[in-house]
C-alpha cells in the first residue's frame, strides 16, 4: 500500500529565507507524488506534481520539489518565503488506479517577519 | 471551468438530524471524490465515482453515510442521523481520467464544514 509521512507538522521561517517541508513516501510502485497548499477555511490547491521525467519538478509561486528514488522522498523547497505563504501543505500520493490519493498529516507553515 | 462548487459551504446540525452536501464538478470530468478532513489531519478518501457509477467505498463510509451521482454530473452525500464524530470538513474532487490512468490532476472543492451538536 502507497502512504506519505511528513516530517514536522509544524514550521516556521522568516521571511525571505528558505522553505523546505518534508515528505517520504512508501509506494509498491512507481509512485506518483503531489503537493497541495490549504489556506484557511478553503479547499486545496495543487502546487506541483511529479508523474514520470524530469525529477525537479517545478509548481506554482515559486516552489519546486525534487523527487529523489533513492531516499523516497519529494520535499517541497522555496528559496525565499514570502508571508502569503503562510498555509497547511500537505503531500499526497496516488494510489491504486482509481487515482485516489492518499495524503499526509499537513505541515502547517508559519512564516514570520 | 468555474472550478469544483459546493455547498452549503457550513452546516451546523443537531445530532441526529440528516445533512446532505451537494458537489458540482467541473464540467465534463468523468471522476468525482469524496474526502472527509477533521482539524490537524490530512483528508481521508471517502469514495469515488466514474461516471454515475459508485466504483469505490472507504471504510470510514458507514451505512449512515451515501452518496449518489444520479447524472454522472453532480453529486451528493448525505449523513442520516449524524454524530459528533461527524463534524469535519467535507472535500469534494474531481478530475478527467481514462479508466486506469494514473497521475492526472484531482481539483478539490472549497469543502462543505459540518459541525454537529
């Protein structure tokens, strides 16, 4: 069965330094990864995922995520943090061939000034 | 494409009443979800549709829960005699796959809160 642990449910930066939030995943097969963002009282929003190819997957404002076989993980990166990204990420895999995904617990993101 | 639409967006109830939630998809996507999320957690798939088809039930999806997708359009689920173990948001997805096909995007709802008490 495919599932995705996220380390660190919570994480603080300043502003303007560097994001990075965590995931590993646990797939029988070659697992196909996503990263959502949740702002407040609202549903989710795809930031990026990554299917097959390129590695270094490139997703909405500025966050990339890499997908690295070896360590099983897809940590989602910003270079520079700005406060409107203050939000739940959570990182999803798909599982089975219904295409449902199977979340982790969230990272909440708190940056401050 | 106006997005996934679906309301009422907070419903508080009191325990033992019935709740039903309406989804619409964006137009022409063939699959549609259903996750539940309560507060500090990821959401949990609840079930599926192809179509007007029910292809895919959750455990968590106990016999007070169901849904239907009468049309292949819309969708609703409905809670009879709701708990407070019911209170949660409730996600609504949707997405345009071939059957089989894996890694095509699922665009979430703004989520409908149920609060029971």
């Amino acid at each position: 069965a495919q599932s995705v642990t996220q380390l660190g449910s919570h994480v603080s930066v300043s502003e303007g330094a560097l994001v990075l939030l965590r995931c590993n995943y646990s797939s029988s097969v070659p697992p196909y990864l996503f990263w959502y963002v949740q702002y407040p009282n609202q549903g989710l929003q795809l930031l990026l995922k990554y299917t097959t190819g390129a590695t270094l997957v490139k997703g909405i404002n500025g966050f990339e995520a890499e997908f690295k076989k070896s360590e099983t993980s897809f940590h989602l990166t910003k270079p520079s943090a700005h406060m409107s990204d203050a939000a739940e990420y959570f990182c999803a895999v798909h599982t089975g061939t219904a295409s449902k995904l199977t979340f982790g617990t969230g990272t909440r993101l708190q940056v401050t000034l | 494409d106006t997005g996934v639409s679906q309301n009422p967006r907070h419903k508080i109830t009191k325990r033992g009443q019935n709740v039903t939630f309406r989804c619409d998809p964006i137009s022409e996507h063939n699959r549609l979800y259903w996750y539940r999320q309560t507060l500090g957690q990821g959401p949990e798939f609840l079930t599926y549709f192809q179509n007007e088809a029910q292809l895919e039930k959750s455990r968590l999806l106990s016999d007070r829960f169901s849904a239907e997708r009468p049309k292949g359009s819309f969708s609703t689920l409905e809670i009879q005699r709701t708990e407070q173990g019911d209170s949660a948001m409730y996600l609504c997805a949707s997405s345009s796959a071939s059957s089989g096909a894996r890694g095509n995007t699922i665009y979430f709802g703004e989520g409908s809160w149920l609060t029971v008490v």
